[in-house]
C-alpha cells in the first residue's frame, strides 16, 4: 500500500524535464557504483543555485546532461549515492529517479524527506 501511494505521489509530483537545448534522449541504464541502497525520498530544496538541480549520465560533472530537476520537485533514490568520480573534490552523487528518466544528481541539492505519521518530513 505504502509503495503504490508513494508512487503515486511521485508521479503527481513530478513534471517533464526541462526542454530547450538539453538532450534528452534515451541512454543505456547507468552503472551501478555499490550496493543499492534502501530507497528513499528526497526533495530538490527551493534555495538551490540557480533553481534547479542538472541531473547526469553519471556521478561527476563530466558526464553529459540528461536534464534538470526544478527546486521543490520529489526524486526516489533507485541506488547508492556515491563519491563523485570526475577527479574533484566535492558532494557525492545519487542515483535517482524523475519521471521517466534515472540519473545522478550532487547531493548537495537534495534534502532527504522521511515518513512521519503519514506526512513528508525533511532531515
């Protein structure tokens, strides 16, 4: 029950990513760097720079762009958040689902949300 009302939540939530000159074309799933996680919840916060969170082919800045999370939206983790492996120091990156697309995101724009008595609340 608990799955399918989440589920439901997070495609309610969620909207297409933005469009103009980001390729958003279909990629081969991404690979795996680690044990997969428990899923869990996260919300792009509203004070992130620029307003929104780019979401990549993998954990690091130099990997192509899928698109972008706006602030507020709701992502699902669907794997381990990782330490970047683009050669800089920095945030980790998690593996996340937004609609209908899987990417990595710094966790430095990502505020986990966590079940409490029916309602979202963040850490």
């Amino acid at each position: 029950m608990f799955k399918r009302t989440l589920l439901a939540l997070v495609l309610s939530t969620t909207s297409a990513f933005a469009g103009g000159d980001v390729d958003v074309s279909p990629i081969p799933p991404p690979v795996i760097y680690g044990p997969v996680q428990q899923r869990r919840m996260f919300v792009v916060p509203y004070d992130v720079p620029r307003g929104f969170m780019y979401v990549r082919t993998g954990p690091g800045i130099n990997y192509e762009l899928l698109g972008s999370i706006p602030a507020g939206e709701i992502v699902v983790s669907v794997g381990p958040c990782v330490p970047r492996i683009d050669g800089r120091d920095g945030p980790d990156f998690c593996l996340v689902a937004y609609g209908d697309t899987t990417g990595w995101v710094s966790r430095m724009g990502l505020m986990q949300v966590q079940q409490e008595g029916g309602r979202r609340v963040p850490y």
